[in-house]
C-alpha cells in the first residue's frame, strides 16, 4: 500500500531543497492551520512575528543576506493582504521569495459564484498580487501541489528573481497525497529551459575589443551580479579588467570602498564625484544594472550621452525605457559573462589619464566631512556619522539599511563598504518600517550573528511592534535612529514647492513621536543617545562591543539638506526641467565645472 502524506507536510518537506531556505517567517493563523502543524514538525525552524508585513520583510532580507529564497507563510485574508507591500519590494527589487497562504476550504469559495466573499476571513489574493509577482496559483486540487511548487520555486530565480505565491485552501492542505504519484514541473516542456542563457563568443570578444579601444571606460555592476551568485568572482574580474569601477545603490557591496579603481555609486543623490565619472565616460558596461531613473537622473537623454552604453541584463524590457539611449543590448546571465571575460581575457588596462581623472575627481569632492569640520556642530552630521559607522564595522558585517529618508539617502551616498560585509536596502519601494523586519531577516540568516540597522525616527514606527521579537529570541540587533524630528523628506518638499505648508509632516500639522527612551524602556532594550559628532566613535565602539539588542538615537539638524542633489529649473515656456547627472546642487563655480567635463557641458 503506497503510504500518503498530508499537503502540508509535504511542503514543508520540499521548502528547502526547492528554496535552499532553512527558516520560515510567519504570524499564525486560522487559515493556514494546517500549514502551521506540519512546519512546526518539520525540520524547518519557524520565526513567529507579530505583523505580516513584518514577517514578510524579513524572509526578503533573510534571501537577500544569503541569495536564497526567502520563505514567508500567512493566513487567509487579512493576513495574505498585509504581505503586499514586501512582495512589491521584492518584486522591484528582483528579489526571489515564496509565499504561501492559507485560504478557505474549496467548499466555501466564493470563485465561481460572482461573490467578493463567502467565507469567513476570505478574499481573492491571488489577483491582488497577479501584478506584482512572477507566478501565482490558487491549488485547487492535491494532486497538482508537486507541479505548483516546483513550478513556483523554478520561476522565483529562473531569469530575473521575483517573488511567487501559492494560495491553498485549506481542504487541499489537510488532503492526503502519494509523493510517489504527484506529476512533476519540467521547465524544458513549459519553454523555459534558457532562461538564463551564456553569451555568445562574439559578444565577449566585442566587448574587450570596446575596452581596449575605449579613451574613458566605466564598468558599472548591479544587484543582477549578486543575484546571480557572482559576488566571489567580481574581484578576480576587477583584476582582469582594470578600469575603473561604479556600482549600483542596490549593490552596494559589491566593490569594496578601498578598492583602488573603484568610484562609487551614481544617483540623482550623487556622490558627485561618482557622477563626474559616468557622466565622462566613452564606453559604459553595464552588468546586472537596471539603469533606474535615479541612477541616470530624470533628465535620461543626457545620461551618459557621449558614451557608448552597453547593456548586458536579464530583462530586455529594462533597455526600452523612455528617452534611454542603450546603443547595445545583451540578454544573458550575469555570472556566465563574468566567467567568459575572466576566461577570455588577458589584463585590460584603462588609460593613465582617465584613472588619474576618475581618482581626482574623487578626492576632490568628498562626500562625507572630517571631524575636525563638524565638531563645534550642535548635532550629528548624518554624513559624518554613516562614514564613521562605515570606518568601525568589520569585514563581515550583516547592514540591512533602513529603506526612506535620511537613513536611506544619506547610507546611498555616503556608506562605505569593506570586503566581506553584506550591505543592503530595499530601494525599490523605499518603504518606511523595513529597517526593524530586516535586521531580524539578516540576523537570522546569519546564524544570529549581529546585524545593523539604521532607521529615521518616522519608519520607526513603522514595525515597532517586532523589537518584541528582538527581546523574545534575545536577537543581536542593533538599532540606530535618526532623530530628524521625523518625516523630513516630505518636509523639506513641501518648503521647497508650497511655500512652507506643512500637512502630515510637522507636529504642528499632526504628527509627533514618542520618546525613544521610553520605547525603549518600554520593551526592555538598552538605550542610549549620541547628539555631538565627537562623540560618535567612542558610542559605536561601545555599540558594536556589546552583542546584546540595542536602540541608539542619533540627533541630527531637523532642518538639514541632504546634499548633493539633483536641481530642477524653469524653462523660458514656463516648464520645469532637470539639470544633467553631474550638474548637482550645489551648483559648483561655472569654470570648475566646465574643467571637469571631457563630455560637452549641458548648461
């Protein structure tokens, strides 16, 4: 007699052979009963949260720290919806995650009967998320729950990673099943077999035949070489290839900052320096970059306008954005074009002239100041703060960055990463409230090794509630605050275009925050402040000495300008437009400007 097994157990006994994941991320619930019986038997360890957002944001940072795919369950309804906001950073982020939700019993559906709902906590996830994920199944029947998984599994990293769910009533999951029965997933009959495909020997030889011939060449690399598990060989590639080096703001680790040809990460909120370079470039590689609006600037016909850009991606819709200029386009996988450069290349070596250039330009205009320059400031300059966080981390810190305002603007532009260390945030969606979930993702992926956040004081609020999960499992997370008076990205908007009328930003205008201390009283976590930029080192020495759970409140100016920045300006029709990628505020003196530019000058 074939012996069955539950659904359920089933699941959980495939999780992590198909995901590579060892950990679940949950909060429990009616719907998924089933679910929560099996995993809790199961050899998968189970890391209950107190929100499904939360939850969710956790298996993203979890995948995200060791490139596997992050695991999240929730119940029916109000669960499943409350993951939606980690699925769209998951989703804009390239970001390879499961999630399986509980449903209803089949007996109770409202699918097939016209009604929003019939059973109780139910509701149609599966069209919610259809836009905003790879693949996505309602598992009607038990028997087709080898097919979903593997099926979902396969699609969460084939060509560009996303997130995929499988919704199961309950019913299914409760079905018993024969493994020995179930009908398989074959991505080769399904047309998916070159999802990730090599290059071609003629491309790779074009390629070190444009870095040869190229005056100015500029290799950037971005999220898509991790997510293709090539991080290990980005520096035998930059031993190849000496040219100079950017990265992308989601791949943020990849180079380390010392590295000699490395110059940081272009944006629309610099470095400047990082702008001069790609801005000046004649021959642009670009590996796993998806060329986002802020990385070219909102005036994208002018970015890198005198360079031949070479695009090199998984996803072709990426080279046909509006207004981008990519004068070549190569789908192929990430780490087999590393491979074949590597293999095919002698040392390629960039011009005397331009590696002068791209290393003036970079001490020139550094991003962050010296103590000596802040010292007599009555607050922590932001800047100066993230460099030295930056100086006392070691090589194989866990960073998991907040992903909005300050936190998030200021670690774009001015962290410095070591090898080793695994640095992030979810840039996509910039949310608030990812700081807190993801510390714990990382920590947990991590072996409970310590990981690093650093929040603004308004996405603080957001997920609060899981510092109990923190206290709960005794996690070495370290929480550094920005105490901006909460909400300054809007603020300084709404000073900048509506002349100082504050909505929803200002205590005046309804928004105040809790003291932190008391917060941190609150739910038993040492607490301390640091309000003077010459008492930044001694803290985060005294911080990153002790593994025990920490909240430090960082004070900086509330009306401090993140700069340099992108500027807008008036057309003669009355139009706004943007300035250029190298033409940051502050606007520099026009000769200065003009000396660093190989690129005709936009003015």
């Amino acid at each position: 007699m074939a012996e069955t097994i539950k659904v359920s157990d089933y699941i959980c006994e495939r999780i992590h052979v198909l995901t590579g994941s060892r950990h679940v991320f949950l909060l429990s619930g009616g719907g998924m009963m089933h679910l929560l019986d099996s995993v809790g038997r199961s050899e998968l360890t189970t890391i209950p949260m107190h929100h499904e957002q939360a939850a969710a944001i956790a298996a993203y940072a979890y995948g995200r720290t060791v490139n596997s795919t992050g695991v999240c369950f929730a119940t029916s309804g109000p669960g499943a919806t409350n993951t939606v906001t980690a699925v769209a950073a998951a989703y804009t982020d390239s970001v390879p995650m499961l999630f399986v939700s509980g449903q209803v019993s089949t007996l109770f559906s409202q699918r097939a009967h016209g009604l929003r709902q019939r059973g109780f906590q139910e509701f149609n996830i599966v069209d919610m998320v259809r836009s905003s994920t790879k693949y996505v199944s309602y598992v009607e029947k038990a028997a087709d729950i080898r097919y979903e998984l593997e099926k979902a599994c396969f699609l969460a990293r084939a060509g560009r990673p996303g997130p995929v769910w499988l919704d199961i009533p309950l019913d299914v999951q409760a079905a018993s099943i024969d493994p020995q029965t179930l009908r398989p997933f074959d991505p080769a009959t399904e047309g998916l077999a070159d999802c990730n495909p090599a290059p071609s020997a003629q491309l790779v030889a074009s390629i070190l035949d444009k870095l040869r011939t190229a005056q100015r060449p500029l290799l950037v690399l971005g999220h898509g070489v991790w997510l293709a598990g090539a991080r290990q060989r980005v520096a035998q590639l930059l031993d190849v290839l000496q040219i100079p080096v950017q990265t992308t703001w989601n791949a943020i680790d990849l180079v380390p900052e010392n590295h000699p040809r490395y110059f940081g990460r272009a944006n629309a909120y610099g470095p400047r320096y990082a702008n001069f370079v790609i801005q000046n470039a004649d021959y642009l590689l670009t590996i796993g970059a998806r060329l986002g609006v802020q990385h070219t600037g909102y005036n994208v016909e002018s970015f890198a306008r005198e360079a031949f850009l070479d695009m090199v991606d998984l996803d072709a819709d990426e080279a046909h954005k509006p207004f981008l200029k990519v004068d070549r386009f190569s789908r192929c996988d990430a780490a087999a074009l590393i491979d074949a450069l590597i293999a095919a290349a002698p040392t390629v070596q960039a011009p005397a002239a331009w590696q002068d250039y791209c290393a003036r330009m970079k001490a020139r205009y550094p991003v962050a100041p010296q103590l000596q320059e802040v010292a007599e400031q009555a607050y922590v300059d932001p800047y100066y703060f993230f460099d030295a966080l930056s100086g006392e981390l070691p090589e194989d810190a866990l960073v998991p960055l907040g992903s909005s305002g300050t936190a998030f603007t200021v670690s774009g532009q001015a962290f410095k990463p070591k090898a080793g260390q695994r640095v992030f945030h979810a840039k996509g969606m910039a949310s608030m409230g990812f700081g807190v979930p993801s510390a714990i993702g990382a920590c947990v992926a991590g072996c409970g090794k310590m990981a690093i956040t650093v929040v603004g004081d308004g996405g603080f609020q957001l997920n609060i509630q899981e510092l109990q999960t923190i206290v709960h499992n005794r996690f070495s997370i370290k929480i550094f605050v920005i105490n901006n008076d909460g909400y300054h990205a809007i603020r300084v908007t709404q000073e900048n275009y509506f002349q100082n009328r504050y909505v929803g930003s200002t205590a005046s205008s309804g928004v105040s925050l809790p003291a932190l201390s008391r917060i941190a009283n609150a739910y038993g976590i040492a607490y301390r402040q640091i309000a003077s930029n010459d008492a930044v080192v001694e803290n985060l020495r005294g911080v990153l000495g002790n593994p025990e759970p920490e909240i430090i409140e960082v004070i900086v100016d509330p009306g401090k300008h993140l700069m340099p920045k992108l500027g807008s300006y008036i057309k003669a029709d009355g139009t706004m437009a943007s300035k250029p990628l190298e033409d940051l505020l502050p606007l520099l003196d026009r000769e200065e400007f003009r000396a660093n530019m190989f690129t005709r000058p936009l003015e």
